[in-house]
C-alpha cells in the first residue's frame, strides 16, 4: 500500500507499506540533492511501529501522518534544510513549571519559576511558531495536566499545519478528561513510566499509586482512540534484558501504539549521575529489532537513535525550540541557555540567534549535551544556584 507524503513538480515522495516494513521513495528533480536524507529516515523506518488508520499512515508520536498537510511541512523543511536554511520542526511548550512528582531525572529542576505564559501569550507563540514553519507543538511541564486551559491551548492550533502531543506523567487522565482532550483536537499522548514494576516507578516519581494510576490514564487514552505511546527514559538500571522485555509485554497488554525509548541526560535534576554506556545504547538497539522480529511487528521507538550522527544527528537548535513556562526560549531542554523571552522578542528573531551562534551553526557530531564548547564554555560557567534557562548573553 501507498501513501503519497508529497507531491510537486519537483518532489514525490511516498511511504510504501509491505509486510509490516516501511520503505521511502523519492521521485523527481530534487530526489538527488535528499538522497543521504532518503537513506537515513529508509534505515530509520525498518524500526518504527507503523499504523495504518483509516487512510493515514501513523509512523511514531514523534512524526505527523502520512498524508497529512503537516507532514507536507515537515518534507518542505526537509528541503529548506538541504538547501541551508533550517526552521524548526517541533515546538515544545512547558506550559507549567507545577508538577505533583518529585522525579530523580527531572528536566526542569531549578527552572525559572517567574510568571508564567497566560493563554493569550501562548496562543501568540502558536501563531509565530506556525509561521516558523513548525509541524508539530509539544506541551509538556512540569505536568501540563495542571494547567486548566490545556484543552483551549490544543484547541488553537491549526491542525492543517502542525500535530499536537502531551507528555503526561498520566495521573489525571480520566475517561472524562481524556475525552476533552479528543473534542480538542489532540493527535497523540506520550505517558512516561520509569519502570515496568509499580514500587520502583513509584519511588523515582515520589508519589504512591501513580504507576496504578498512569496504567489507568493510558488505558483511557487507548479507549479513546487517541493515539497513545508510553515515554521510558532508559537509565542504567532499567535497561536490562528482562526488564525491556516485561515493559512491552506491559505496553502490549494495554494496546497502545508505541513503546519510545530515550536515553537519560546529564542534566536538571539527573546532572553528576551515570548515563548509558555505548554497550548498553547497542543493546537496547538490539533488543529492539529481536522483539520486532520475534512479534512480526515494531512497538518500539529507539528516539535517542534518530539522534545519533549517522541519522539526523542533534535536534536541539536545528530542529527542536523548547520554550520555559515563563517564555525563555531554549534549543532544548538539555542545554538550559536562554536566547531571549518571547515577552520581549519575537521567536522568529530568537531562533536567528539560536540558528547564528557556534554551539548550533555547524553540522553536529554529537548531541549539544555532550559537545565539548558547550561543556568547557558554557555549562561551567552556569551558577550552581542560578535559576535555569541561564541568559547565554551572561556567558558570550
């Protein structure tokens, strides 16, 4: 079966099914200039769990469907980018910094906690992120669930241009809420478990029964038909073998769409601890392409893959703008530095800034994280007791 992503005098590009593989072909004039970019996402789709629904196929939370007007946005990037010009592809929103974990990995420990975001201003980065070009809006927190205009905030993106995720620790998905969420427009839910054994998700989350209650959040997410996936953040103690194996039997059982594993960082409240050595990164890769073999299809998403530099290399700054629940505007969430707020500057003109400076303008060979300049130049020169994003004009 074939879905046509994109269709112009100058590019076809279409996504053919068979036998529960995904293969990308490519036709017309510009089909050589996206070539390497042909190859990598064809390597990349043999491990996606492919969905057919009605007449759309469904590759990963992380992408929109095939056809769909945003995936067209996303190819058009695709080939902006080839031609030297980047805009991002996904924009997440923190739209609180409240959350009711105490979670050991924490990505917005010691964020700012000024004022944050009113809806109106919300809906005004929308817009700006829509005319950058974004094809799909993000909102996470802290956890977004708490803030009660969500629903409105999902509800005013343009679905003709971008898709509309909620990473959610998954407490307060109820039947009803879910449902709201569905009558707005969301297109995918991402609920993070840390472990596939309740106690232990429980105590790194600091807070009893969630596991029980995550469990149920996705089921209703699931009955919803809201395209579900769960989040697990593979750290060394919770990527062996055994484990792997009892969290998609737990995904498999509760019928959602897709299993996406990524890697723990170094940073917010996970910063000094052990991160995955290269032997286990390859062993989680494995793992999943044996469960795909094993099954006769993927559950699998191996995010942190995509990310490598024989793929697509680093998001942050290229193809990932985070924005901080008070409107500082990061090229991730794992190098908190602040390009300017978007009270004060327009996002556009934040991201020529993020897009000009030396951390992001080249080709990289690993993620912004891990990359020595950042490290040596700029994470030390954070204040311990700084409230993060930390201005980059403080360190420039």
């Amino acid at each position: 079966m074939e879905f046509v992503a994109y269709d112009s005098i100058l590019l076809k590009l279409v996504l053919e099914t068979t036998d529960s593989r995904v293969r990308v072909k490519t036709r017309g004039p510009l089909s050589p200039f996206l070539g390497k970019v042909e190859q990598k996402f064809d390597a990349y789709l043999k491990n996606l769990p492919a969905e057919i629904r009605g007449d759309k196929l469904y590759l990963s939370t992380a992408f929109p469907p095939v056809p769909s007007n945003p995936f067209k946005r996303l190819v058009f990037s695709q080939m902006k980018r080839a031609l030297g010009v980047h805009t991002p592809d996904n924009l997440t929103i923190m739209v609180t910094g409240d959350c009711q974990c105490d979670c050991e990995h924490c990505l917005a420990y010691k964020m700012n906690r000024g004022e944050e975001l009113s809806k109106n201003e919300i809906f005004d980065v929308i817009d700006q992120a829509l005319e950058l070009s974004v094809s799909q809006i993000t909102f996470e927190g802290g956890e977004p669930t708490l803030r009660k205009d969500l629903p409105e905030l999902i509800g005013y993106i343009d679905k003709s241009k971008a898709t509309s995720m909620v990473v959610t620790n998954g407490q307060y998905l109820t039947k009803d809420y879910v449902q709201e969420l569905k009558e707005f427009g969301l297109d995918y839910i991402n609920v993070s478990i840390d472990s596939p054994y309740p106690e232990e998700h429980d105590k790194f989350r600091g807070v009893s029964g969630l596991f029980e209650d995550a469990t149920e959040g996705i089921k209703n997410s699931v009955d919803a038909g809201i395209l579900t996936g769960v989040l697990y953040i593979a750290r060394p103690r919770n990527c062996d073998r055994e484990t792997l194996e009892k969290m998609v039997n737990y995904c498999e059982k509760l019928g959602v769409f897709e299993l996406m594993i990524d890697k723990v960082v170094p940073s917010g409240r996970w910063a000094g601890h052990d991160v995955l050595s290269e032997e286990q990164e390859e062993e989680i890769v494995r793992f999943q392409k044996e469960a795909a073999e094993k099954k006769g299809k993927n559950l699998i998403t191996n995010f942190f893959q995509l990310r490598r530099p024989d793929f697509f290399g680093c998001f942050a700054g290229r193809r990932w703008c985070y924005i901080s629940p008070s409107g500082d505007v990061m090229p991730c969430m794992h190098t908190p530095l602040s390009f300017g707020n978007v009270r004060e500057e327009k996002l556009s003109k934040i991201w020529r800034k993020i897009r000009r400076h030396p951390l992001f303008n080249k080709k990289p060979k690993k993620c912004a994280y891990e990359d020595p300049l950042y490290r040596g130049n700029y994470l030390k020169n954070i204040p311990g007791d700084a409230p993060l994003p930390y201005p980059i004009k403080e360190i420039d």
